[in-house]
C-alpha cells in the first residue's frame, strides 16, 4: 500500500509537530511492508529513516508552520499546491496526523485525519481571540471531518470532547495514544541538574513544581497563578517556586502573558517565586522532571497531555484536572482536583509538597504507567488505522 503523510508540520515546536515527528518515525521504522511518501514544504531531512520513505517536496509562497496560525491564513494557492501534490503520489490511502494543516484530499483517495482534540470547539472563546480567527478554523475542521473516511484520536477522552462538540459518530474514530522520546528518563547526572537549575534560575536546594506547555486561555494558568499564590501564603511553603517553561509569545497563537505579568506585578510573591525560562531543550526537561515535585497541568482539556508523559517517564508525579486526559495518561502517578476551583488546585499543590510519603509513592508509580503509552503502540494502532481503511473503501 502506497501511504501519502503530510508531513507540513514535521518542525513546528507545538505539540502536533512532536507529534508527527515521533508518530511518523515509529511508523517508518516498524512497517516494512508499505511504502511511505511524506509531502513537505520544508527543508525536511530524515535522517537515519531516509531508506523508509520517499520525500515529495511541496512548492509554496509560505510554509504551512508560518501561516496556519491563529492571526494568519494559508493561501489557496499554497493549499492547493499539496492537493496536486498528492494526488500525484497516487497514494492508496492518505494520512493527515493534525488537522491543522489540511487540505482537502484527492478526489477517491481514501483518507484518515487527526483530530487531536475538539478545546476550539468546547472553548472557542479562548482558543480564538475573535470571529475573524475562528471562522477560518471551523470551515476548515467541517471540510475536514466530512471528506475524512476516519478519524484518528490520541485519547478516551478526545473522543468523548469529539464526539460532543464536533457531532462525530463514535463509530468513525480510531484512538491511538502518544508517547515519550527517549531522552525523557530519569537525569542520575548531578552537573547536569545543577546547570539546567542555573539555566531557569532555580537555587540550589529550591523545591519546585513545573508547567510545560503554552500560555493559551484554555491552558488555565490564571488559576493556576491564584492556587499558586494561595500556596505560598502557607507558613511551610515560602520558598516554593513554580517554574513556567514555553513560549511566552504564543508561536502565532493566543497567549495570555502579559496578563500573567499583571498577575505577578500584583503579588510580591509570586514576581519572587514564578520563573519563566522560555524554551528549555528536551534534555534540560528531563533534568527539571528528574528533580520537580510534580508537573502540573491545570488545562481545561487536553487532548492527551505529552509533557504529563514526559514528566512520567523521568520519575515526576502529576497534577492535572480530574476526569480529564492528563488523569487518563496518568493514572496512578496523578493526582487531580478540579480545575475551576482555586482552592481545589492549590491543596493539591500543597498536598505533593507537603506529604512526603504520599509523594513518593506517586514518583514510585510514575514510570510504570508510562508502559501503557508508546509510540510504537502508537504506530502500530495507526498503521491499522490505516490499513483498515484501505480494506473498508475496497470492499465497499
């Protein structure tokens, strides 16, 4: 079987483009019986899986990574380029592993796209600052989910959110799950620790707890801001220190910032006890993971939650909302509460920090429960995904 991938977003920093990247590679190392061919319109090198798949160089004014943001658009022109494009490749089946870059597909080529959560749908008011950035995003994902054969999602939950609020059929969904890079494992180097402390200005000898991700509304980290400072009003945690990595600047999505500037300005506490580093490298991560308390994930939804994996496979409990995929992926490493309720947030905060036993044994849980999401479980569920779709159409 000849299976075409858009692979537009192979370099985006977001969490799609991880996850394209480790999807695709564990797809291209475990199949040896179909052929691959990736559509770009990047300078795109696969390194040590270059005997796996062919690469179909897409011409456009601009890269799908620059323009399908939510203050810009993709130009027709340039959608267009990746129809022809794989319509070229006479793919027997055809692979999107986010809708966000989508474009519509050849006429009868059967086709599978990724809808990794539905949080514009649920939240749209926080996802998109105004009409003008959130009509483009729902023509696109209704054009999508009604020319796509399936529809692929990486957790029980998503699909739930999918199910609800784009009005999918259950029976229409494939769910795979995600999984964690290698270079997340417990860091034993003490030298590496210390300088990855200096390099997002943790002391020495500073507890912590750690947030990974982007700064949208939907994210929660006003709350998360409050529970924070609720916290260090206890006698017992004034030294406590939450460290925010991520682009500050959102990567040409909605990102609320400046207004967690404000938040700081107005609590001495806080301007004193939340760092912000920016981009940390992944093996600076799991140096941060090896050392955190816990990571926390207060999102409203999630669609899996990677960094909570990530975090798991270093050893680190986590906090996230109850009932939601963080939990899911967590599982026994996890502890929730209920992201609306500041207070909720805050006791679990204090909860990790301030019972030593209970914390461990979520550290202790922490790594076992990673087994249950790889990405090779990954890529083999997609790769039947795929397969089955391809023997659906047939014997249609």
């Amino acid at each position: 079987m000849r299976i075409v991938i858009d692979a537009s977003c192979w370099l985006n920093n977001r969490g799609f483009g991880r996850f394209t990247r480790e999807l695709v590679s564990a797809m291209l190392r475990r199949d040896t019986v179909n052929d691959y061919i990736l559509l770009t319109d990047d300078d795109l090198t696969l390194g040590d899986l270059s005997a796996s798949a062919e690469l179909l160089q897409v011409e456009t004014a601009r890269r799908v990574i620059d323009s399908a943001t939510a203050d810009a658009r993709r130009g027709i022109r340039d959608v267009l380029a990746f129809r022809r494009a794989a319509a070229a490749a006479r793919p027997d089946a055809l692979f999107y592993p986010a809708v966000y870059s989508w474009f519509p597909p050849p006429r009868g080529v059967p086709n599978l796209v990724t809808f990794h959560d539905a949080i514009a749908e649920h939240f749209p008011e926080l996802v998109f600052p105004n009409w003008r950035q959130r009509l483009p995003w729902t023509v696109k994902t209704w054009l999508a989910q009604n020319a796509a054969d399936r529809i692929l999602t990486v957790s029980q939950s998503a699909k739930r959110e999918i199910i609800e609020y784009l009005n999918i059929n259950s029976d229409r969904i494939d769910v795979i799950c995600e999984g964690s890079a290698p270079v997340f494992a417990p860091v034993s180097d003490k030298g590496h620790r210390s300088r990855t402390r200096q390099t997002v200005g943790l002391e020495p000898e500073a507890r912590f707890l750690t947030y990974v991700g982007g700064f949208a509304p939907h994210k929660n980290l006003v709350r998360l801001f409050e529970a924070f400072d609720r916290v260090l009003q206890e006698p017992e945690f004034p030294d406590l220190v939450l460290v925010m990595v991520g682009d500050p600047k959102g990567g040409g999505f909605h990102s609320i910032y400046d207004e967690l500037c404000g938040l700081m300005a107005a609590s001495p506490r806080l301007a004193k006890q939340v760092r912000f580093p920016g981009y940390v490298s992944d093996a600076d991560l799991a140096a941060l993971y090896s050392e955190t308390l816990a990571m926390v994930l207060p999102s409203l939804s999630e669609g899996f939650g990677l960094p909570a994996l990530e975090a798991m496979s270093c050893g680190a409990p986590v906090l996230g909302a109850r009932d939601g995929a963080v939990m899911e992926v967590a599982g026994s490493a996890g502890l929730g509460f209920d992201p609306y309720d500041v207070e909720d947030m805050a006791s679990a905060m204090k909860r990790v920090a301030r019972d030593d036993a209970f914390a461990a044994t979520l550290r202790g849980n922490a790594i076992p429960e990673t087994s249950r999401n790889t990405w090779d479980q990954a890529a083999e569920l997609t790769i039947a995904a795929l397969e089955n779709l391809k023997t659906g159409i047939d014997s249609r």
